[in-house]
C-alpha cells in the first residue's frame, strides 16, 4: 500500500485527490498538508471532502509528518512547493509536482533536488492532454512552416497564471519539431495594429471566466484548411487520476527528473 501525502488539501485539487484515494485499493491518504493559518488546519480531512474518517487530521508542518507517507503530491504555489521540496530532498521522500508558474530558480531548485530524490513534474497530468502534446508535436513535424500555429486556453476566473502552464507546454511540443527557439518564437497577445502574420511565431491567447476547469486548443492554420488538437477537461478527477497513476509508477524509479510522457510511454 502506497501512502500518499497531499499539501493543499482543502482545495479543489487537494478534495478531489482525497475522494479518489478513499476509494483506492493501492493507495491511502496519511497525509494532509494546508498553509500555516488556513481554517483546515486541526480538521478532519473528511469534514470537508464527504468522505469515511481515516483519521487524517489536516497538519501545516509537512517535516513533522515526513516519515508518514511515501509520495508527496503538490498543486499548491511555487513557494510552497519549493518548501516542500527542501524537506522531501532531505528526508528522501518522492514528488508529484503539478505546480505551475515557477521562474527559473525556483525550477532549478527541483532539477537540483531531483539528483537525491525521483521527481515527477509536469503541467497537465490528464492522460488526455499528454496525448495532445504528442499529437501537436507530430503534427508540427508534418505540416513544417507551412502553417500559422496560435494556442487558445481558457480557465476559472480564480486561476492566477496565464498564459497556462499546459499551454506553454503545448507551445515548446511544436516549436522542438520546427527547430524554434519557444522564447523567441512566442507571442502572448495580439496588438490591435497587426503589420502582418510572422509565420516563425506561435501565438497564445489566454481566458479567464467562471468555473471552467480547464480547455485548449491548438490550431494549424494553412491555406485552404484547418487543423484542431483540442482537450476540454470537464473535472479536475482526470488530472487527479494521472497525478496518481503518477505516484505509482514513481515509486519504483531511482533519483531523477521524470515528467507524465515517459509515466505514459510517449517519448
């Protein structure tokens, strides 16, 4: 039986991961992690997920309880999480990371980590998105630069980066194959005056607005036709079930960086 630490355990994804847990066979909740002051903190985690009591008490100490769980699974604030990574680093405890909008440092902080410690992290851990990114990537390599690629994503309102960090992903999985430089190559937002399309440029364009969970698209645009590659999730459970299919196939791995395409076999 795996046990599994989850921080953020109060909000949507930390509810989600905990119902899912509940009724798994494999794998136990023993762990739940919320920021110091948060109203969960001393609370039964099934007081606010409708679940059976495991006795699970919600803690803001992650190093008090690091020898209570195995995995650690993080979707909380680039803070947090590189906090989280210097206790599981030293203590020898594997990540999940589904964190995103980390700057350079703080991703370096995980690479380094990732040299004591297996690590998976990725932006999207719906099994459906990882293989869109795919997807993209072999349609970049067939259609060359004969097309105009934009990336459309819309969010909650409550999401706090943009352009998402899955859309970011999608754009670097067609710039690789057209052999584009992604900072150079991408565009965030559209000036009202255009002079005209630069077709060595990926263009993103980012939505905020009630509770959509998250949906993309990619578009190819060339003369004459279309092409679409678009994942709409419906609920956060599809990017909890890959966060745990993540979980298990980490728990065998040696030290070292991983992300959801070699969990799926896709590289």
């Amino acid at each position: 039986m795996l046990n599994i630490a989850i921080t953020g355990a109060g909000g949507r994804m930390g509810q989600t991961l905990t119902r899912l847990l509940a009724d798994s066979d494999e794998a136990k909740l023993t762990v739940a992690v919320e920021r110091r002051g948060s109203p969960h903190v001393g609370v039964d985690v099934a007081a606010f997920t409708a679940t059976e009591s495991n006795g699970v008490v919600v803690v803001d100490d992650i190093e008090s309880v690091v020898e209570q769980f195995d995995i650690l699974i993080d979707f909380s604030q680039p803070e947090a999480t590189v906090e989280n990574l210097s206790v599981c680093a030293r203590h020898g405890k594997a990540m999940v990371i589904g964190t995103t909008g980390m700057n350079a440092d703080q991703i370096s902080q995980v690479q380094t980590a990732s040299q004591k410690i297996p690590i998976c992290m990725a932006s999207n851990f719906a099994t459906g998105v990882n293989l869109c990114f795919k997807l993209a990537e072999m349609a970049a390599r067939a259609l060359g630069d004969e097309v105009d690629i934009e990336i459309s994503e819309t969010h909650h309102r409550h999401k706090k980066d943009a352009p998402s960090g899955t859309a970011l992903s999608l754009g670097k999985s067609v710039a690789s194959p057209l052999d584009l430089d992604f900072d150079a190559a991408a565009r965030f937002g559209m000036e009202r005056q255009v002079s005209g399309r630069d077709s060595k440029t990926i263009s993103f364009s980012s939505v905020r607005a009630g509770d959509v969970v998250g949906d993309h698209t990619v578009l190819f645009a060339a003369e004459g036709e279309r092409i679409e590659i678009t994942h709409k999730a419906s609920s956060r459970a599809a990017f909890a079930r890959g966060a745990l299919r993540a979980a298990h196939w980490l728990n065998a791995k040696t030290p070292g960086l991983y992300d959801m395409q070699d969990v799926l076999n896709l590289k």
